[in-house]
C-alpha cells in the first residue's frame, strides 16, 4: 500500500533527476565564440576617441581607422596612384576635408564590417559602383591591376605604421585581395 503511494512522488523524483542532470550538462557545456579578425585588431572594448574629445570608439574601430588614414595620406603622396584622387587631393590642398572624412569613415566601416563588427553599418556606394568613374565621379578613371597592387603595397605600409601585428595584416590582405575583380574593372 505504501509502495503504491510512493510510485507517483518517485516518478516525479526520477524526472526531475534526469531535467536536473541535463541542465547541469548544458551549463557545463562550453560554446565556442569564434573570435573574428575585428576581434583581433582591438574588438568592441570601449576606448577614448583620440579625433573626437569626449567621444569614445571601438578599439578594432579605431585601429582601422588609423590604418586607413595613415594609408590614405601614404597613397596621395604615392605618384602611381593619386592621380584617380585628384577630386579628394584638390578638396585637401583648399583645407576642404569633408570628403577626406567621409572616405575616411566609409572605408574603414567598410573594413570593420568585412573584419566582423556587429555595431557599426557600411552606408557607402557598393565596390564596383564606388569605383566606376560612370557611378563616382570621384573616382578619376578605372583602377587597373598594377593600381590595385599599388594600393595594396600602400595598405601595408599603412597597416606597418600602426604596427598592425603581420598575421594579422595577411589576414587583411586577404580580404582586399577577394576584391579585385570589383575594384578593377578593365
Ligand atoms: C580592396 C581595395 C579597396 C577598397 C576596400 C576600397 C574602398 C573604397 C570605398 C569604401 C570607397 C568610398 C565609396 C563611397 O564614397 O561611397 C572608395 C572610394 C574610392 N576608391 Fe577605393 N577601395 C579599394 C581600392 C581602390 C583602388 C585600387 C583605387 C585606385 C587606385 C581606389 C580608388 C578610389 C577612389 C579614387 C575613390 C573615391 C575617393 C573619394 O571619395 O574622393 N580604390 N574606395
């Protein structure tokens, strides 16, 4: 008789035991977060925007942004390519830099995007229109492949003077190597 009253509590018991052991296995349970290439080059840490007093930026944000702009002012000294630059470069030489900070942002949200940045949206032209001189009038006749080989020499150089760690910049490389096809278009 008394068997019998018990036979319901330890069912109960004997579920409860299985739930309970699963939830243990599942918190137990690591999951891997594949770290991204963003992650890498600094990540969602928040640090002081060194151009924006007050301001704070990403890290992996703010390391691209360096690069980008070291690499900008590399490539308007460099004779092989600034010539498709001549809208930006007489913008600068009148002390006019909007265009300058906005290619500055695109770019590099560009690059955060492709690196993994979740918080940050790429609003500019997509890679083949931004460089059809049809489509962006301030792209001054088409890249050829020796520009883009130039470009990329001028990236590294960039990514150099920031001291960006050379596995991460093959990585980089990598990712602007898979757009050539876009960028050259003859
Ligand atoms: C994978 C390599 C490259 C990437 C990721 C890239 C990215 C970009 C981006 C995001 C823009 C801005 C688009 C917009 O304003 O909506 C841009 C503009 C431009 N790109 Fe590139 N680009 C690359 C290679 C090149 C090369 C090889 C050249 C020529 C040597 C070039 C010349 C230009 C020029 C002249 C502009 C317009 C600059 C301005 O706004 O004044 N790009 N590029």
């Amino acid at each position: 008789m008394k068997t019998k009253n018990l036979f319901p509590a330890l069912m109960i018991l004997a579920f409860a035991g299985l739930f309970f052991s699963a939830c243990h296995k599942d918190s137990n349970k690591i999951t891997p977060v594949k770290a991204t290439l963003y992650d890498s080059l600094g990540g969602t840490a928040m640090v002081a925007d060194p151009a924006n007093p007050g301001k704070m930026i990403e890290k992996g944000y703010l390391g691209i942004r360096s690069v980008v702009d070291s690499t900008i002012f590399i490539i308007a000294a460099d004779n092989r390519i600034n010539g498709h630059f001549t809208t930006l470069l007489s913008e600068v030489s009148h002390k006019n830099l909007s265009g300058f900070d906005e290619l500055s942002m695109n770019i590099s949200t560009f690059v955060a995007v492709g690196t993994g940045a979740k918080d940050y949206t790429y609003m500019g032209m997509n890679m083949v229109d931004a460089h059809d001189p049809a489509k962006n009038p301030r792209m001054n006749g088409k890249a050829t492949n020796a520009d883009f080989n130039a470009f990329e020499a001028d990236l590294v150089a960039g990514a150099n003077k920031n001291h960006v760690p050379a596995n991460l910049i093959t990585s980089l490389g990598k990712i602007v190597e898979s757009l050539r096809s876009q960028v050259v278009q003859m």
